[in-house]
C-alpha cells in the first residue's frame, strides 16, 4: 500500500498491486459463462493467469474440489477476496 504522511495508508493504484496483497490469500474468481471458483491466490501474471490451490468451483449451493489449478486469463471476468466470514 502506498503511505502517507502520518502513516495513513492509500488504497492499492493497479491492478497488479492488488493482485500482490491478495496473494497467499483467498479469491473468489468468477469465469465466463457464470462459473465462479474459489481458492487461495498462489500466483498470476499480466495476462491475468491465476493459480490457485485448494480450489474449488462453487455451484448453487455446491462446492466441487478441485485443488491446485491454472486459470487462463482470458476467463478471468473478475477476482475478488474473499471474507473470513465466507470461507
């Protein structure tokens, strides 16, 4: 995070530092077609290629294991962190 003076903190200006704090964390990523799949952000790259371990696809209600897995960035329509209360 970028700081200021008198150690108040900005939020991230990209992508890619957001990207950065959320790594090692939890990620819900929502894919085209309506898939959204859960796990722990392990790594990425500027074409939006995730990694993601101990993830798992999230389907009405349903959960699928699927574990270490590589998302190809052109399915990626968005990442988001996930809340401690969620998972």
């Amino acid at each position: 995070m970028n700081r200021l003076s008198g150690g108040k903190t900005l939020p991230p200006s990209s992508a890619t530092e957001i990207l950065q704090e959320a790594l090692g964390s939890a990620v819900l990523v929502r894919l085209k077609g309506g898939r959204e799949v859960r796990g722990i952000l392990k790594s990425f790259d500027q074409h939006l290629n995730l990694v993601l371990d101990n993830a798992e696809e999230m389907r009405e209600n349903k959960s699928r294991k699927l574990g270490l897995i590589i998302v190809r960035g052109d399915n990626v329509v968005l990442v988001s962190p996930v809340l401690s209360s969620q998972g």
